[in-house]
C-alpha cells in the first residue's frame, strides 16, 4: 500500500509522456526537418537528432516526475521499489505499443532503439544516478 502512489505517478508518468509527443507531432517541427532533409534514408544523421530529442524528453519528463514524487511523498520510501513501481506503467506501455527494437545497423534503428530503452529504464537510469552521487558523497564527507 505505501507503493500506490508511486504507480499512480508511473501512470502520471506514462500519460505525460504520450501527450508530450502528441504535441511534438502536432507542432510539426521534427517532421519539418525529417522531410526538409534531402534523400532521406535508413541511415540519415537526423535520426540521430531525432534519437537525441526523443531520448532527452524522456529522461526530463522522467526526471521532473521522479522529483515530483519525492518532493509531495517526503515521507513515503524512495527506494528501488518505488523507481521501478514508476518506472513500470511506462516501460509495459512502450513494450507492448512498439515491441522490442534492437535494430543498431541503422541511424534510424538505432533512434528506435534508444528511444524504447530510454521509455523503459529512463526513472531506474536517473534512480542509480541519484543514489551513485549520495553514496560518493557519503565517502567524501561522512555524517556523524
């Protein structure tokens, strides 16, 4: 029970990241510059721009959700459990609408793929992050 709210912010999370690209198509401007770009293939390097784009509104969207959570459920566990609990509605989304991508022999697989592992570990990557800068800075300057 003292999980609940981080599904329901995994859900927040999963709801924030469809309309956030919803909006990205809607304004046209990665389409613009896919289309503008002469002799688009497989291997074009603005899928690269496009794997960047993808992959860093995923991990700000996922970021700004996992700060959320700490800073309204203060009291609530913020552990392991509770990054993948928001993590989860997410990554199952993503997993079951696009299936699983390991295309890296193209520019445009690779933008695929990156943009599915980003979806699916994006909260855990910034969990570990956060929890190796608590640690190193316990070593560095211990608490008594």
């Amino acid at each position: 029970m003292k999980y609940l709210p981080a599904v329901g912010f995994g859900i927040l999370l999963a709801l924030l990241s469809f309309i956030s690209f919803s909006f990205v198509a809607s304004a046209g401007y990665m389409l613009e510059i896919l289309s503008g770009a002469p002799d688009i293939n497989q291997n074009s390097v603005e899928y690269l721009l496009l794997a960047a784009h993808d992959a860093g509104l995923l991990i700000l969207i996922a970021g700004l959700v996992l700060y959320a959570y700490h800073r309204i459920f203060p009291t609530l566990p913020f552990d392991w459990f509770a990054a993948v609990f928001i993590q989860m509605p997410l990554g199952l989304a993503v997993l079951v609408l696009d299936g699983i991508n390991f295309n890296l022999l193209s520019f445009k697989g690779f933008a695929l793929t990156l943009t599915t592992f980003t979806a699916s570990f994006g909260v855990l990557i910034i969990f570990w992050l956060l929890q190796r800068k608590a640690k190193r800075l316990q070593t560095i300057c211990p608490t008594k």
